[in-house]
C-alpha cells in the first residue's frame, strides 16, 4: 500500500462516518443547491520529484468538502451576534452591485459539533497514525538499499 492509497482509504473511512453523522440532519438545501448530507473527504496529495527522477505522492491531509451551512451548524452561533452588512457584486447577465442587510441572530444557534464525533468514531486518526510511518519507513529502507547498491 503506498500513500496515496492509503488517503484515498482513509478518506473514505472519513466520508462515511460524516455521512452516518449527518444523516440524522433535515434535508435543508442552501440558496446553491448544496445539502449538507452532500458531505466529502478528500485525500491531499503532494507530488515531489526525487533526485533519481521518479515523482512521489505524499500524503499531506485529509479534507472536509461540505457546504457552507454545515459547518454553521458544527460550530454554531453566539447569542445577540450581529452579521454584518455587505457589498456584493454580480458580473452576469450584467454587472450589477447591490448590498445586503445585517441580520441580528437574537437566541443564536447551539454547536452541534458533528464533524468531531465523526472523526472520532471514524479511527481514521489512528489508521493513519498507524500505517503511514510504516510506509514511510519502508520507503527509507529501499531507498537507502538503491543507494547503497550504486
């Protein structure tokens, strides 16, 4: 298993514990269409080049693709919190610019800190953890093993 295996695994070990989390959630779709059951893990890769030539896919994170509200609602809001207002422009069919109002949040909106529980009871910590400095180490070996051998 190389490293790039093992995000693609880990992330899906990821998507489907945020999936089981946000199951229990309504069906409430943004202005966009986005649906926060529409939740994704995606592996992070960086590709460097070795000296010998040969390019290397390291594995760098795991991230969380989820709309905007989803995460609103994993962190919630204080209480008495003011938005602030806005300026925003639109390009097509025609440049148009047209502000937004604030909107006062009275009684907030309580955390529900899914996206941690789902880390949790994914392992997917403790998978990584576990299986990428075994890789990592195998790599060292071999690649001092080339180098000894020229």
């Amino acid at each position: 298993m190389d490293e790039k295996q093992l995000g693609k695994k880990a992330a899906a070990m990821l998507e489907s514990a945020l999936k089981n989390q946000t199951s229990r959630f309504a069906s409430h779709i943004q202005h966009s269409g986005k649906k926060i059951k529409d939740v994704q893990a995606k592996a992070k890769m960086k590709t460097s080049k070795r000296m010998d030539g040969n390019k290397q896919k390291y594995l760098r994170g795991i991230a969380i693709v989820l709309a905007r509200h989803g995460f609103i609602q994993h962190f919630g809001i204080k209480p008495k919190t003011l938005r602030k207002h806005s300026e925003r422009t639109r390009k097509k069919p025609r440049t148009t610019t047209y502000l937004f109002h604030t909107h006062y949040y009275k009684k907030g909106m309580k955390a529900q800190p899914f996206i941690d529980t789902a880390v949790t009871k994914s392992g997917v910590i403790d998978f990584i953890s576990q299986e990428l400095p075994k890789i990592r180490g195998e790599e060292i070996v071999l690649q001092i093993r080339k180098f000894l051998e020229n």
